[in-house]
C-alpha cells in the first residue's frame, strides 16, 4: 500500500508542494539578509600627498579625481567628497616627473570599483628655505598738501618658503598699502605677498609670518633748517661775546610746501646779554612762523662764552 502512495499522484503534488514552499523561503530569506547593491560615481574627490620626503615639494599634480564605488544602497547613502580618501604614495621619490598610481581608503561597507585616471603626472622640486627683508609699497596719494612718512612696521624680516624653481623669481616680500585721498595716520595689519622682478605674485610659496603689523604717518611735507640764536644787550664794558653754540643746531619743521619753500633758518627768542662778564647757558623757545609745525621740542640749549676783551 505504501509503495501505492509513493507512486501516486497525490505523492508527486505533496513532493512539489513542499519544494515550492521551501523555494520561497530561501529567495525570501536571501532578500531579508542582502541589501541592494549599488554603484555611485563621485567626482572631484580632492588627491591628497602621502609620504613626500623631507626638503622636497609637489609643484604639478592634479587636484582631484573621479571615484566609483561600490556597496550597499545604506553604506553609499550620505557619502560626500569629504568621506572619500585618495592619495598618491611618494615614498622613496625624489626630484623630478613620476607617473604614480592612485590609491585610496573606501569606508566601511564599501569597495572601490576604480579610479579615473588611476595613474597620474607627478612633478617634484627642491624645497628652499629663505629668511628675506620686507619692504612697504605705497600706492595712491594722501589728501591735498600731505605726504606719506616713513612707515614703520613688524616684522622687518621673514621666512619664505617654496618650490625652487618659484624661489628663484622671488625679487621681495612686500605688504601693500593704499593711501589714497587719507588725511590722517594709517594703522592696520596687512598680509605680506612675494613679488617677482615685473611685480607680479608668485603664488606657491610660504611666507611666515604671513602680516605684518603696519603704522604709515601721514602728514604735512618736512624740512630740516638752522636754529639761530638772537642776542640783545651789550656785554659789561671790556668784556665781548666770543662764541656761542645752540643744541641742536638744526631742527624739523613741517607745513604746506609753499611755507617751507621760503624758511631755510628759524630764530630763538632774545637773549639778554646786557652787562655779563661770564659766559652761561640758556633754554630759549624757538620762534615759529604760522601754519609751522615743530617736531620736538620747542626750545633749544644755547651755550654763551663772554670772555675780557
């Protein structure tokens, strides 16, 4: 009777009955278990420098390349340039042009299909260390009737660094300053630019520090003239004036051109030597004409020899 059954109809329909069901729950165990697969291509993923030796800089490399990946749709989700790792390994490289393979790091759940390009041009130079002078450049013109100072300003001295063929264009270190149409002193911070022989920035170098601290004076034109001192009296009868000597001998001024155009000498106020038999020394103001500025102080020391005659 069982092998009845066993060659029956109703045999065959329970055998492909049970490997139906069974079917089923394999493809539906397969898909609770297996995620959706998915590829996405990033571009622009920024190519980073591993290993470079020490002395030794990149100056031609591309910036970025393009990146396809590989995973689940939840591992892919989200992911942005930011989260992608690409670099060239230099270890061992020196001075020259190398053809380099692009490597890379995926995050987790996640594999890389490939690169493009997956070999890139990599030039490598010299790195030159300098310690240079910085110099102030003066662009537009102060208010009517003013100049520019001297500018004072920090650092005086910087550390340059770059590729050497950069170096090599390097005229000066230099912080620009606009003075056009100021009435008044200038005090800022800058940041200091490397200059080639035309005056062109140089691009591709480290400057540190890279400001500088910056005072320009502005103000009215100066000049430099002779104080001279103004006696009255007579000395003591037989006695004389023998000599006299004024510290400082010379003082700065300033005012519009046109007033110090005609001042080549300045006077002190009257010194009374009336009836003196010894020589003596004196702080006596200095007279200013109007409009005159006096950078200093507004006297000076006479030193007077009256002597017998």
């Amino acid at each position: 009777m069982m092998e009845k059954f066993f060659r029956s109809n109703n045999f065959i329909k329970i055998i492909a009955f049970l490997l139906a069901v069974s079917l089923w729950l394999f493809v539906s165990g397969e898909n609770a278990v297996s995620p959706a697969v998915e590829r996405h291509t990033f571009t622009n993923i920024p190519l980073n420098v591993r290993n470079l030796g020490d002395n030794l800089v990149v100056v031609d490399m591309p910036d970025s390349i393009t990146l396809t990946l590989q995973g689940a749709s939840d591992a892919i989700a989200g992911l942005t340039p930011a989260d992608l790792e690409v670099y060239v390994d230099l270890r061992g490289k020196d001075e020259g042009r190398h053809r380099i393979k692009v490597n890379g790091e995926p995050p987790p759940g996640v594999t890389i299909v490939n690169f493009s390009p997956s070999r890139v041009e990599v030039e490598i130079e010299e790195l030159i260390a300098q310690q240079m002078a910085v110099q102030p450049r003066i662009i537009g013109s102060p208010a009517d009737g003013l100049t520019v100072g001297e500018p004072l300003f920090t650092p005086e001295q910087v550390f340059v660094k770059g590729a050497a063929s950069v170096m090599e264009q390097v005229e000066k270190i230099v912080f620009t300053v606009n003075v056009q149409g100021y009435a008044r002193d200038i005090e800022t911070r800058l940041p200091l630019a490397a200059l080639d022989a035309s005056g062109r920035t140089l691009d591709g170098l480290s400057i540190s520090p890279s400001f500088a601290e910056v005072k320009i004076p502005i103000g009215y034109p100066s000049k430099e003239v002779q104080v001279e001192p103004v006696f009255v009296g007579e000395p003591a009868e037989g006695y004389l004036l023998q000599d006299f000597e004024v510290r400082p001998s010379h003082i700065t001024i300033s005012g519009t051109e046109s007033i110090l155009a005609g001042i080549d000498v300045l006077f002190t106020e009257e010194i009374d030597i009336e009836d003196f038999t010894d020589g003596f020394t004196v702080d006596v103001p200095i007279v200013l004409p109007p409009r005159v500025e006096l950078d200093g102080e507004p006297y000076v020391s006479v030193k007077v020899a009256i002597v017998p005659e």
